[in-house]
C-alpha cells in the first residue's frame, strides 16, 4: 500500500539517494518519505553509515629481499554530507581502497629491512591512512582506522628466525652456567684453602702442646727425683712413647703392614733425634 501511495521507509544508520527522472534530487535520511513515483520520484539506492572494514593481503619484499605478506584491516564509512558523492562517484569502493593499499605497502616496506618492518608497523599503518584519507576524502568516504595487523615472512625465514633466536638463548645460558660452574670452583677453591690453613694451625698447636707437655715432665721429674739429670729422663719418656706407640700400631685393627727398626741402638738413635730438634727449636725461639 505504502509503495502504491509513494511513500518509502529509510532504516537507521541509512540514507537513500532521491532521484527525479534519473537525476540526483536529494540525499534522504532515515524514517518515511512521501515519493511520488507518478511525478517521476525514485529510490536510486540505499548507502550505509555504518563503519565498515575490509582486510587486504598484500604480497611485497623488504629490503633485505625477504618476501612478506602484510596484512592490513581498513575500516571505513560512507559520510553522511556526501552521500552523493560516494554513491556516484565509484563503483567498486573495495577495489579502490586496496589499490591504494597495495600502493602505499609496495612503495614503504621495501625501503625497510624484516626487523625494521615489525618494529615499524605504526609507521606503515600511518602511511597507508593518510594516503587513502587524502584519495578517499573526494569520494565522500572517510578513513576511521587503518591496522597492520600481521606481517608474515616465507615459512623458511620464519623458521630461520626462530632457530638465531633460540640460539642465542642457548648461548645466553652457557654463559650463566659457566659463570655459575666457575664461582662454585672459586668458592670450593677458598673453602679448601681455608681448611687447610686451619688444620695447619691444629697440627702446629698440637706440636707445640707435646713440646710443652714433654718440658713440664722433665722439669717435675728432675726436681722430684735427686741425683738424676734431663737427659736421664728425657730418654726414659721417649722409651715410654716409643713403646705406647708399638702398643697401638699392635692393637690396631686395620691390616697394614708397619715396619719398625726395633732394638735398643734404634731407640738410642730415636731419643738423640728428638733431643737435637728440641735443642734446635729452643736455640731459634
């Protein structure tokens, strides 16, 4: 009924094109109209304001001739001032787009090495919106967003990537692992060096407490004992040690085998060999 009266309805977000016998009368906005197809009114056709997006996938090569395939996402809208514009004015909107898109990707990312064109995705994006906010403005279209969304070499180069960088992580690693390997030999180094120092300070106490001790008995047995002499019993204490020392080598347990010189000239010759290195550390204190 409403289209035997004349009368159309626009949707939101929507405007309709009014022509008059074929020529462009008047840019409609959304709601009912009254067009009298008698007097020659018609729809042309509807545009929509909405913001549209198109992805196009262009092949190139940096200027490392590595072969890529950038990925860009335009979005765009139809304005609603220059309706017209943008209904008569193309015919193919997402051919025009991409033929710039493909222009502006072709002519920047060759310029640029692969690293260079990851890091510079901004750069490009920028580029391609401005070249087409420049063309696209005279159709009535406007630029609302331009995206590089993906930048994709050869599989082979991608796989190369990926293999420079593991291995320089891996070398990374060894690095810290050596560092790590070389600080614990330096610390078990020092630790060593340490204990030993320590033990040798023992043994040289220890040495100096049997001096000690082996003096004190000397003095207290002379004294005690009239007519006899330090040498007297300086050689009877060494006789004593010497014969607790074949006790204990006797009661061990252990199967080796301990040879000896055993007979009173070798605990004669033992008893002048200790006296002379008391006598000759006595001298040097």
């Amino acid at each position: 009924m409403g289209q035997a009266l004349g009368c159309v309805q626009i949707g939101q977000s929507t405007v309709a094109v009014k022509e008059r016998f074929g020529k462009f009368e008047d840019v409609l906005d959304p709601g009912c109209h009254c067009l009298p197809w008698c007097l020659g009114y018609q729809v042309a056709g509807e545009l929509s304001l909405r913001v549209q997006q198109l992805n196009v996938r262009c092949e190139t090569k940096t200027k490392d001739n590595v072969f890529v395939t950038v990925v860009a996402s335009i979005q765009y809208r139809a304005l609603a001032e220059k309706a017209s514009d943008a209904y008569y004015k193309l015919s193919n909107t997402t051919s025009q787009i991409q033929a710039y898109v493909f222009d502006v990707i072709r002519s920047s990312v060759p310029k640029l090495l692969l690293d260079s064109a990851f890091e510079q995705k901004n750069e490009i994006a920028k580029a391609v919106e401005e070249e087409l906010e420049k063309a696209m403005s005279g159709y009535g279209f406007e630029i609302v967003q331009t995206l590089i969304v993906d930048i994709e070499p050869d599989a082979q180069v991608k796989r190369a990537m990926n293999e420079i960088n593991a291995a320089s992580r891996m070398r990374v690693a060894a690095n810290e692992k050596a560092e790590a390997e070389k600080i614990l030999q330096i610390k078990r180094a020092e630790g060593e060096a340490e204990s030993k120092y320590l033990s040798g300070l023992g043994i040289a106490r220890q040495r100096q407490a049997i001096v000690d001790g082996l003096r004190d008995s000397v003095l207290a047995f002379s004294e005690n004992v009239p007519g006899t002499s330090a040498k007297d019993v300086m050689d009877m204490v060494l006789v004593t040690q010497y014969f607790d020392t074949m006790k204990e080598i006797g009661a061990s347990s252990k199967s080796s085998a301990v040879f000896v010189p055993h007979g009173p000239g070798a605990v004669k010759d033992i008893a002048s060999q200790i006296r002379e290195g008391l006598l000759q550390g006595n001298a040097a204190q």
